[in-house]
C-alpha cells in the first residue's frame, strides 16, 4: 500500500494506484479530502490535456497547488482518470 504525506498527515492510501511519468496518481476514493483544497490553477499538458490543481491543508500549513488531477484527460491519459498525484514536498511511502 502506498501513502502520500505531508506534514505528517496521510493525503492518500491506496493499493490500487497508477504511476505515469514518474507520478503516482492515487484514486480520489483514497483521498482524505480533509486536508485538500480546490485552487484556480490551471496547468496545460499537450499530451494528457488540463491539469486542475489542489492546495494541501494540514494544521493551518497550506502547500499551494501541491496536487493535480486531469478531470478530462486526453486519450493518451485515460489511465489516471478519477485519480490525483502530489508533489512539492508530499512524500510518497510505502
């Protein structure tokens, strides 16, 4: 099972994750929406096609944009549909 962490607070726990370029983008139902936020930010990927941000929130600590999802990813992308990858920080654990 892999989790990703930050500040000390699971985000994500799941078996059933998907890694794409380096990423692991866990499945929303594994999400612990607690601790995430929407953000405006926009981010356009020629090849999976527009990635939509979330800030963490833990005890007040905000990591900006420190999550994405593709709500409508491009073919080449349908794998990680439904499912969100974190950086900056966010430390993925076994």
């Amino acid at each position: 099972m892999l989790k990703a962490i930050w500040n000390g607070a699971v985000l994500a726990q799941s078996n059933a994750f998907k890694t794409v370029e380096g990423n692991v983008y866990f499945p929303r139902e594994a999400l612990n929406w607690e601790c995430l936020a929407e953000s405006s930010t926009r981010i356009h990927c020629p090849r999976k096609g527009v990635a939509r941000h979330l800030h963490v929130v833990v005890d007040g600590a905000v990591n900006a944009d420190a999550a994405w999802y593709f709500p409508e990813p491009k073919a080449a992308a349908r794998s990680i549909a439904g499912h969100v990858a974190f950086w900056r920080g966010v430390k993925i654990e076994r």
